[in-house]
C-alpha cells in the first residue's frame, strides 16, 4: 500500500463522492495520507487520481472524512452489514472484524469483544437497526476500545440509524438477549489465547456447561468436576461424541426444556448432528457419566438467582448535555428533575439521559451535532460511567434523533413524535353520499344453520395427507401408518397434515396431549411443533389439542375409523404396560358422525344412555348401545372390537344379562338423561357480528374455526339492542 509508517497490513474499502452534480460514489484512488481508526495507522494512497466514471469531472480533495478533515476508511464487512432484514455477529480479533458463522450464533469467548447488529423492516419496507457491541468479562482493554470505536464506525457507514447499546457479560439487555432463543453460552478463552469461533466435527472435547436462567437462559462453561454441579441447576456435560443433559431434583422444567434446547444445537450444529444426545434427571447417571466425573458425591441445594427487581422507569434520572464548543468535551446538568421537556433536546447537540440507579446510560445524538461529539459519546459514557461510580455493567444506548425507544421518552413530559397527529387531524370529507340499500332485519333468519364445514372453519373433510410423531424425551418418533388413530393418554403427539387450498399446499400441525402425559413431554411436544414448522418454511397453522377437547377437523383424519385413545400407559417400544383384564370404551360421536373411542375405569356408573360403549373381558365381550346412542357411534364401537380383536355381543339398553353387570362389579347408577347439545342438532350455537356503521343495522354470521356451546352474544348498538341467543 504506500510508503507510510504502515502498522500491520489492513484490508481497507476506501470510499469517496464525486465533486460534480452527479455525486456518484467511486472507488477512492487519490493520492494523499489517510487516518484508520483504532489502528493507529498512517496510510500512503498511490497518487494516481481518476476522474468519475459516469460524469468524467476530476477527481478533487472531495472524500468522507472525519472531525480532522482526515479521510475516513471504512472497514469491509461494513459493505455486509444491513443489507437486509436479519442478525449479524463479527468477533473483534487483533483490532479487526471476523464474522462469526450463523450456526454459532449465542456463542460467547469471555476473553473477546462483538459486535451484533439485527436490522428489522418496517412497514415502510424500511430496514431499522439495533446495534450492539458485547464485551467479555476477560476481555482485554483494547479489545474493548476497538469495539466501541468499530461500533461507532458502523454508525457512520449506516448513516446513524442504529440504536446502539453497550452489552457486558451476565448483564444483556433485554434486546440483546431475544436475539437468541438457545440462549447465551459463554465460553472460556478468547482469539488470543487460540480460540476460534468454528464449525467442527471434533470429538476430542470434555466440558461442563451451567444452564441457569428463567427469562433469560444463559449456559456457562464451568470446571469439569462434581464440585460444580448443585440440585437447582441444569448441566450438560459435552465429552464430543456424546453429549449428556442433566437435571438436579429441584431445577424447574424452564431450565430443562432451555437446557434441551442448548444441548441439541451443540449436537446439530457443532457436532453436525453426528452425537448421541442422553437426557437424564438427578439419580440416573449414565456410566460415561460416572467414569468421566468420578462416584457422585452428595451435591449442595440450589442456589437461588441474585435477583434484581427492576425499579420504576420514572426514578431518579438526570439530564446533562455534551458539548465541544470550547475545544474540549464537557459534560453540562440540564435538568436533575424529570419528567424533562421535549424542547431542551436540540438538534446541534448532544445528550446524556442518566438512569444509572435503574442500571441504564441513554445517549441522545442530535441530527445537527458535529461529528466529534457524535464520534466521542460512547467514550463520554464509559467515562461518566466511572465518574458516577456507576457498576461496569451499566447499559448504554446510544439514541439517534428521531429513533428513540419508548423507555427513553417516558422521561419526558408529553413526548411527541414528528410524524403524529395534531389535535383530531384532518377529516375527509365527500359532497356525495353513497347509496345504501336499506334492508330490514329479521332476527328469525338468524337461526338459519349452514354446513358442518363452514360451521367449524374446517379446511377439508380430513382426506389430505399426514403424518404423525410420538414425543419421546426432547425428540420424536414417527408413528407406523397401521396405528394412525390410536393414542395413549400417557403420550403427547405431532401430528402433520398437508393440504391444497387454491391451488398452494397448506399445512396444519396439530399438538395432541394427552392427559397423563408427563410435563417435560408435553412442553417439549411445543417446541418440537415450531420446529417442524420452521421445517415448513414457518406457514404451517399450530393448533394445541388437550385429551378430550379434539376439535371436528382433528377427528375427520382417519378416514371414517373412530379415534381410539387408551387410558393412560405408552405406546413406545418397550414402554407398553399390559392391558388390564376388563377393558371399557366410551363411544361417542360428533355432529359430523365422526367418532372417538376413549377407555374409562371398568364401572356401571360410567355408561351413559346417549352414547354406545365396547365392553371386552376375559369371560367375554358386549356392544352396548345407550337408547340415546347414534348409528356412527355403534358402528365406531364395531370398528373398535376390530382393533381389539373381539367379537362383541350386540346388547340394547334395558336388555343386559347379569354376566354383563357381573364383570362390572354389579348394576349402579349411571347418567340416563338426553344430552344437552342432541336437543340442539337443529339450531347448533354460532356466532353473529352486530354493526351499525353504514348507518342500517346489519347482523351477519361470523364463520369461526371454534365454535363453544356455551357463548351467547349479546350486541349493544347506538340505535337499538339485538340479543341474539344461542338457537
């Protein structure tokens, strides 16, 4: 590059416009001496000096340059940054930017500094960025410096439109923290003691990760030993080829469903998928365990979490102003009282907003201030940091104008933004009225019923395609076709079903828990669905379903067979415990005739007249069909005895053999009155939308994908009131 007193050889993306009316940008070739930031390095460009390429004007002493009047150089991956809607991280290394891969994303060296930037898209389509520079307890003061002035290098090249925050480890902000839904994993080590932010298949690795967090999950490398295991805390112990999760007796499912979630990204994405993942609970330890750590000594309770309980927005915060007018940056109270006004904010200037008892720095910039107060208000808040006393992890956000967040302007007395409205705003107002066709209201149509379909938003009549897994641990099973409709009330299930609708393919994934389904399985079964729906390029519609509370869709996807669903036990290999030997389901039927077939306790008191039940006993087996009972009902109970492979004799209601009360322990009371929703067949509840804003009052039928027997909507209009009941 030049013959200048060149540090260390840096690759630089020089920048300049063009001095003519055309003001393109070009490649910078001058000749002169030019100033990197953070580097310390004087730089000699060639002296060739072309002229722009779209207007030919000369090329003149026209470039980006700083306070000094020194040419700015602006880092490559700058040209990477915010080009569109996403996350990007760089590691700080030896005062330079490396990009840190996507799959390591959440993954901290305590000895390094960061850079995060998220750019989000607005309504506008316009990208909006949230600029973040993290530090690591052990890193290094340069290391440190380098990424606050990058940081502020990246603001430039962005124009200032990022909200930028300072981040010290353990205490992230919020914003910070969402970013990253594994959670946060800090890392010993950094770039200067030879660590690297790679994707690899090593399996030469030993070490313990701490996962603790209830908000906001963090795991931490610790020793390698019992003495950093506890009873409150989830641990995964990574040994390369195979990774094991453990979970102490007093850690909350919150901690383990995080720790899962931690421990399969180290499998899927530093492992490549190629390691065997092992979720135990305290008391379980696998052998690899026990021959890696040594006996398991008696480990001490849980440590409860140093909680900071946030304090009110509105506390003590005081304003101060930053200004270099007299050469040298000085730092002027405003105001010690708040709620401030808007109006002392000026647009030439800076600010300091300090809410440092709350554990928060804002910084303001004014769109008009010069650049060196713009350049130096990070440093100003490290600094004030330290004059204040303040702890070192104190957040700072840097605020451009017009880019303030809502915790900022709540220390303001009525804030206002630019772009709100004045007073009631401008009405449109039309010299012609349309024409509305007046139509009279009858309250009788409204119990005219439509189709099963629309009446329950079903998509089809359940003959699309489909597939369905078994929760097992933090993983699924798929289910083998031949048992499609068959559930075990211990088990939770995923089930995918996929669909045309004009002409594209949808997708609905249904999350089927049932009632005896342990807790980790059933909030696993939701991560597991957003998962696949992530699979599924993220259109696929989520609906959660609880054991007995099957919507109509649900029931209709195995073609006309009754759906059976097994009291309590697994349908696992080798988890199956052995059926009881008296067995009673429960046949019962939707308005569609599709049915269910659920399995209660062998007892009289469970028969109820309006439904048809499948007895199956060793001494031998009934179809007993209630008086109230429909024909889908007796022909799901006929299916049923088919799964179970009997053969049932037909039994009417008032013609029981005492054989059939003798295996139920003797003839006992049981439910004989009509059911509620036959009596309402004919007029099924729906739901009504009431409105008089075209001036007549209009009443229309609002198709619903859940339709409850129990609403009743009652419309309050201007005009007149409409009860309308539920048929």
């Amino acid at each position: 590059m030049g013959s200048g007193p060149v540090l260390h050889e840096v690759n630089l993306l020089l920048r300049s416009e063009c001095s003519a009316p055309c003001r393109r940008e070009r490649p910078l070739q001058a000749g002169g001496v030019c100033c990197c930031w953070g580097r310390g390095a004087q730089v000699t460009l060639p002296a060739a000096t072309p002229a722009c390429q779209s207007c030919s004007s000369p090329a003149e002493e026209d470039f980006l340059t700083d306070a000094e009047g020194d040419i700015m150089v602006f880092h490559p991956e700058f040209e990477r940054a915010g080009k569109e809607a996403g996350l990007q991280v760089w590691r700080v290394e030896n005062m330079d930017l490396a990009p840190v891969p996507e799959s390591l994303y959440g993954r901290f060296y305590t000895g390094d500094a960061y850079l995060v930037l998220s750019s989000t898209s607005n309504r506008r389509g316009d990208l909006q960025y949230d600029l973040h520079y993290w530090q690591g307890s052990e890193c290094s003061q340069d290391e440190s410096g380098a990424a606050a002035i990058l940081a502020v290098q990246m603001d430039d090249f962005l124009q200032g439109a990022p909200v930028q925050y300072r981040e010290v480890q353990g205490h992230e902000s919020g914003t910070f923290s969402g970013y990253f839904k594994t959670g946060l994993t800090y890392m010993n080590g950094g770039v200067a003691s030879g660590f690297n932010h790679v994707v690899t298949n090593e399996v030469e690795v030993q070490r313990l990760l701490q996962v603790k967090g209830r908000r906001v999950v963090r795991a931490t490398e610790v020793p390698v030993s019992w003495d950093s295991f506890n009873q409150g805390d989830s641990f995964i112990l990574d040994l390369g080829q195979e990774i094991i999760q453990w979970s102490g007796c007093h850690s909350n499912r919150f901690e383990k469903l995080k720790a899962t979630l931690v421990s399969k990204s180290i499998r899927d994405n530093e492992r490549c998928g190629r390691a065997n993942l092992q979720v135990v609970d305290e008391g379980a330890e696998p052998d690899r365990m026990i021959e890696v750590l040594g006996d398991k000594p008696d480990l001490p309770e849980s440590h409860s979490e140093d909680t900071q309980t946030d304090a009110s927005n509105r506390k003590v915060a005081k304003l101060y102003k930053v200004s270099n007018a007299g050469g040298d940056m000085e730092v002027t109270l405003v105001s010690e009282q708040n709620p401030f006004p808007q109006h002392v904010l000026e647009s030439s200037e800076c600010f300091i907003l300090d809410n440092g008892t709350n554990g928060r720095i804002f910084v303001w910039k004014g769109k008009d201030a010069n650049d060196a107060e713009r350049q130096a208000v990070l440093q100003n808040s490290e600094k004030f940091i330290q004059q204040m006393e303040y702890p070192p992890y104190t957040q700072v956000q840097v605020l451009p104008q017009s880019g303030e967040t809502p915790l900022f302007k709540q220390f303001f007395r009525n804030w206002r933004d630019a772009e709100d409205t004045v007073g009631m705003g401008t009405a449109y107002v039309s010299n012609k009225v349309a024409k509305i066709e007046k139509v009279p209201f009858d309250v009788s149509k409204l119990h005219q019923s439509d189709s099963m379909s629309a009446q329950y938003g079903m998509v089809d009549r359940g003959d699309g395609d489909k597939k369905i897994w078994r929760v097992e641990g933090s993983g699924k099973v798929l289910v083998d076709p031949a048992t499609f409709g068959q559930f075990y009330g211990g088990d939770s299930y995923l089930i995918l079903y996929q669909y045309q609708h004009g002409g594209r393919q949808g997708h609905i994934v249904y999350i089927w828990q049932g009632a005896e389904s342990s807790q980790d399985e059933t909030a696993a079964s939701a991560i597991l669905a957003v998962e696949l729906d992530n699979e599924l390029g993220g259109g696929a519609v989520q609906v959660r379903v609880v054991q007995g509370k099957e919507p109509a869709h649900m029931m209709s996807l195995f073609g006309g067979q009754p759906m059976v669903v097994y009291q309590g036990g697994t349908s696992r290999e080798g988890g199956q415990s052995a059926a009881a030997d008296t067995r009673l389901f429960q046949v019962r039927s939707n308005p569609a005739g599709d049915t269910r077939a659920v399995e209660v306790g062998p007892s009289s008191s469970r028969l109820n007249s309006n439904d048809a039940f499948l007895l199956a006993a060793a001494g031998g087996a009934w179809l007993w069909k209630g008086r109230g009972s429909s024909a889908a009902e007796a022909k799901g109970a006929e299916h049923l005895a088919q799964v179970l492979q009997v053969n049932p004799a037909l039994l009417e209601e008032g013609e029981e053999p005492d054989g059939f009360w003798g295996v139920l322990g003797g003839k006992d009371d049981y439910c004989h009155a009509p059911r509620l929703s036959n009596k309402m067949d004919a007029h099924p509840p729906r739901l009504f939308a009431c409105s008089n804003k075209t001036g007549t009052f209009q009443v229309r039928l609002a198709l619903t994908r859940c339709v409850r027997p129990t609403w009743l909507v009652v419309a309050k209009v201007t005009r007149g009131l409409a009860a309308v009941g539920s048929g």
